[in-house]
C-alpha cells in the first residue's frame, strides 16, 4: 500500500495540519513505510472474525443517575491559553 | 413541464431528561453559568474514564419500545473524529455500527385526516457538544462547555416524507412522543429537539432519489416548514435552469428566513469511526427491556383515540389536547373536576394557552390549576356566573392565586338570577330608549330579531355583565311586546 500525494493532501487536511510541499515530499517516503508494515495485516483472513472491541469480554457497568461532579471552572478555566467571561476563546470558528 | 416530487428525511437530535451527563456525574440542568458543568471527564483529560449513565440507555430503550423498534441488547458507543473547539476530546461518543434503537415507525395525520406511516432507520445514543458563541469576543469565539457530555438520542428517519407539512407532522408527532414518554423536555428555544432536514426532489415517477441537501440545526416546526418549502422551490429552480444540485451542508437562518450553503461535500465525510475502547459493549437484559415496556405511558396516538371516544372531542382538539402529555394531563383534571368535557376542552386550548403564550409558560407552570379551572366551569354551568364574568375571574385566578369562588363571592360577581331585580333593569333600560322601544314596536318581525340584541347588550352592561342572559332575553321579550 501506498499514499499518493493527494491521499497525503487530504490526510492533513483532515488532521487540520498544514505542509509544504518540500514538507509532504519528505513525508511521503517515511509514512509509506509505516503503511507497509500495516499492509501485512491485510494478508491475515479475517472471515468471521468479529471486530475485538474490548480486550476484554466484560460489558459496561451502569451508573445510576446522579449529579456527583464539582464545579471545576476555578481549576480548570486557567489551563487555557485565553479566557474571557468564564468562556474559553479561540480563534473564530464559523465554518468556511 | 416536469411535476417534481419532494423527497424528505430528517434526524432528529432528542435531548434526554437524565439529571447527568451520559459518561459523567456533571450537572446538564441548562442556563448554569458558563463551564460550571463540565467536569474532567466531559473535557476529556488525559486520565479519566467515562462511565454510563443507566438512565440514558433507559430512555432510548423506552423510546425505541414506544415505536415499535428492536432494542439491540448489545450497543456499542464508538467515536466519531472531528475537529472543533465544542468537542473537546476531538472526537463525539456515539453509536454507529451497532446503535440501541433500530427500526420502528412513527404514525402520522395530516391535516385533511390523511394517515402515514413514516419508518425509522434507527436511533443511536450520543453525547452532545458544547456551544460556541460568536459576539462579544472581539472576533473570537467563545466556548462553553456546559452542554459537552449530555444525553442524545439521534432518530434518523427513512426518506419517507413527500412534503414540508408531512414533514411537519411527523416533527410533531415524534415531539409528541418524547413528551409524552418523559425523555425530552421539548423546550425547543433551549435546543431540547433539533432537526436536521435532508431534502431533495426527482421527477414525478422517477424511483431514483434525487442530489440532496441537508440543512441542519432547525429548531422550531415553523422554520422547518418554511425551510423545507425554500429549499425544494431552490432545488426545482436549479434543475429546471439546466443545473445540477450541489450536496452540501446548509445552514437556516430564522431571523432572515434564509438559507446559506455552508460546506460542499466533496465526498463522504470521513470520520474515522472506531469501537470506544474506554467502553465496553453495553449490555442490557430482556428483564429490564420487559419491565420499561411495562412501565410505558400511554401513547400519544392512543391517548387521542381515547379522548374522541370517552370525552367525545373532536379529532382536531384531541390532537391538540395530546401533542403535549402535561396539557393532556391538565385537561383531563379540568374535565373530571367539571364533568364537562367540552367545556374543558374550549377553556385549555382557548383562554389557558392563550395567556400562557403571552406569558410565556408552560402548562406545567400555569397560574391557574386544573382544579380551579374546574371550580370555574363548574360555576359557569351552575349558573353562578355568566360566560363573560367567567373570563374576569379566570383573570383575577391567574393574577392573584386565588380560587374562584372566593373571587366571585370577594368582587361580587354572582349572575342576578332574581327575576325582581333584573325587571328592574330591563325597566330602565326601555325608559332610557324609548325611540329605540318605539321602531322596534313598529318594525316586522325579522327585523325585529336584529334590533333584539341591542336591546340584550344594554341590559347587560347596566347589570355590569352579572344579569343572567337566558333570563333577560326571556323578561325583555314580554316586555317588548309592550
């Protein structure tokens, strides 16, 4: 298996990261690599085989409804870079 | 010319009722102050671990059983990768692959009587986002994190739908449902149920679907009717110019009643789903399915059959008395403290929602209770007081708190029933008119009857509207005569 460039291009896209060009070339190479290796599971059969969600067999425990959580603004707002009015900021987010 | 037909089907993201987030212990009780309710699980630090919230997959479950759905006894929270400050795990907790709701149907009436039944493809549990707000951050955004981690069931409908009122109904319907159920508040300004419309037309007879559009986030029946008749006349524009119809994401705004594209997908949205591995499998017995089952309410559907049989009502208000379980319930109070259903009937979908939308409340926190209500109507039919003094005390309850009875006996409001004192009045009303007393006299009989009610309101305003009318119209006939 290999990426193309365009799979590259929309992979970062995709992650929301930004390369040039010299950048994507450098990449390409070393991800391939990395693809290689994954590519050997696909000579595995794997009919029937059901999806392992879980390591283990167990199912979720249930927890009864109830609020049990603190207010956490006080020690958390201050972890973000910007705050203003109890709201973290970020750059304008509406959509392109 | 080419008749084109709409094909529609909406998702529709139902905010649970649970106290607490679907993975935390964090409060969802709405208007806290900004991030007070997102606790570390909700932010998704390094460290923690969700752990669900048995009431949530109870509601769906319930949901699901009120449609006639299979409940997958094995559901599987997956995640769903995306990239957006509201979401601060960068992916959304949800079902995918193996969701706890599949199939079931929901019945729907159209206005002119017409009934169809609309398929559900399935309704899975998620977590919801937060809330970004755009003003107020010098050209940044605000986020608040409150909502991050509450309940959601999605219903995703089949594209059943073939029209906007269609649409509509079943909007309603399934409104009706949640309600009714008590797993949705269904306060829509709150963002309690939210559609998401996917519309697109074809030529009438053709079996292929047509390109479509989704516009997202509608949250009220009104901007989605209006909404869905634009798009539709848009997309029938387009193609009737020679175009083709773009698969985008579109954005409704109901302020300006206008629709913008907001993305194009260029190809299927790629969201990396994978098995939450912090999430084992949930897993729930047919005991517990077979007790939800037997605790469901009665449905909106069967509710309303029983009102058009045992109260008589119309179909029309029956429908209106059972979109909203707690006006259904509040009307059956009134009906069964006065005894006439009818009555009941008028005074809750007349004067009582009137003056809860002017005050903008719901039934639940109505200043005048069922019982007073009752009281009222019982004294209207006694004949204590006349229908008009009955809006004045109906007033002063809602105004005051106080019961009816004391109102009417406190302002001295009881109908004159004494035929001696209501002659008197009739007296001075003909003394008061005697050119009036006089045409009457001299015109012809169906004539007459047109004068006649001048004669009526004059006496009632002198008596301040407590003269008992079946006993005016009675005196003032003989008198009449002359």
């Amino acid at each position: 298996m290999s990426l193309s460039q365009d799979d590259l291009i929309r992979l970062a896209k995709l992650s929301l990261l930004n390369f040039s060009e010299a950048e994507l070339n450098a990449l390409q190479p070393r991800l391939n690599q990395l693809t290689n290796v994954i590519a050997e599971l696909a000579s595995i059969d794997t009919q029937g085989a059901q999806p392992l969600i879980h390591p283990f067999d167990g199912t979720a425990p249930l927890r009864t409804d109830a609020v049990t959580e603190p207010d956490y603004r006080d020690q958390v707002l201050p972890l973000s870079a910007n705050t203003a009015d109890s709201h973290y900021v970020v750059p304008q987010v509406i959509e392109e | 010319m080419i008749e084109w037909e709409t094909v529609i089907g909406l998702e529709v993201h139902v905010q649970l009722t649970t106290a607490s987030k679907i993975f935390s212990g964090s409060s969802t009780a709405f208007g806290a102050e900004p991030n007070s309710q997102a606790s570390l699980i909700d932010l998704g630090l390094p460290g923690t671990l969700p752990s669900v919230n048995r009431a949530a997959i109870e509601q769906a479950i319930s949901f699901g059983l009120a449609i006639g759905a299979d409940i997958n006894q094995r559901s599987v929270f997956e995640r769903k990768h995306y990239f957006y400050p509201d979401s601060p795990k960068g992916y959304q907790t949800t079902q995918n692959d193996e969701p706890i709701v599949k199939g079931g149907a929901i019945e729907i009436e159209l206005e002119n009587g017409e009934r169809k039944t609309i398929r559900i493809h399935h309704a899975h549990l998620e977590e919801d986002a937060g809330k970004s707000s755009h003003e107020g951050f010098q050209g940044n955004s605000g986020i608040d994190l409150n909502r991050a981690g509450t309940p959601l069931i999605e219903v995703v409908s089949e594209p059943d739908m073939r029209s906007a009122e269609e649409a509509v109904a079943f909007a309603r319907a399934l409104y009706s449902i949640v309600t009714t159920l008590g797993v949705c508040d269904g306060k829509m300004a709150q963002g309690s149920l939210r559609f998401d419309v996917n519309v697109s037309v074809r030529p009438k007879g053709q079996e292929e679907f047509g390109t479509r559009t989704e516009t997202k986030n509608l949250n009220s029946f009104r901007f989605m009717e209006a909404c869905i008749k634009q798009e539709v006349a848009r997309q029938i524009d387009v193609l009737e110019d020679g175009g083709n119809v773009v698969q985008e994401t579109r954005l409704y705004n109901g302020d300006t009643h206008t629709a913008r594209s907001l993305r194009v997908k260029e190809d299927a949205d790629d969201y990396r789903y994978f098995p939450c591995p912090d999430i084992p499998p949930v897993v729930v017995s047919s005991e517990d399915i077979e007790a939800l089952k037997a605790a469901l309410p009665e449905l909106p559907e069967a509710r309303k059959a029983r009102f058009v049989s045992e109260y008589e009502l119309s179909n029309y208000d029956a429908t209106q008395l059972t979109t909203e379980r707690h006006t259904a319930d509040y009307f059956e109070a009134v009906a069964k403290h006065c005894g006439d259903a009818k009555l009941a009937a008028n005074w809750v979908l007349g004067d009582v929602a009137g003056m809860l939308n002017q005050q903008e409340l719901s039934i639940t926190d109505s200043p005048i209770s069922a019982e007073q209500l009752g009281e009222l109507i019982t004294r209207i039919k006694d004949g204590t007081i006349s229908g008009r003094i009955a809006k004045q005390v109906f007033d002063a309850v809602c105004e005051s708190g106080k019961s009816p009875d004391a109102i009417i006996e406190e302002q001295g409001l009881k109908q004159v029933s004494d035929s001696g004192a209501l002659e008197k009045i009739v007296d001075q009303v003909l003394a008061d008119n005697p050119e009036q007393v006089e045409a009457f006299r001299a015109a012809e009989e169906h004539r007459q009857k047109r004068m006649f009610g001048f004669f009526v309101g004059q006496t009632m305003r002198l008596s301040q509207g407590k003269a008992n009318p079946q006993q005016v119209n009675q005196i003032l006939q003989e008198k009449l005569k002359g």
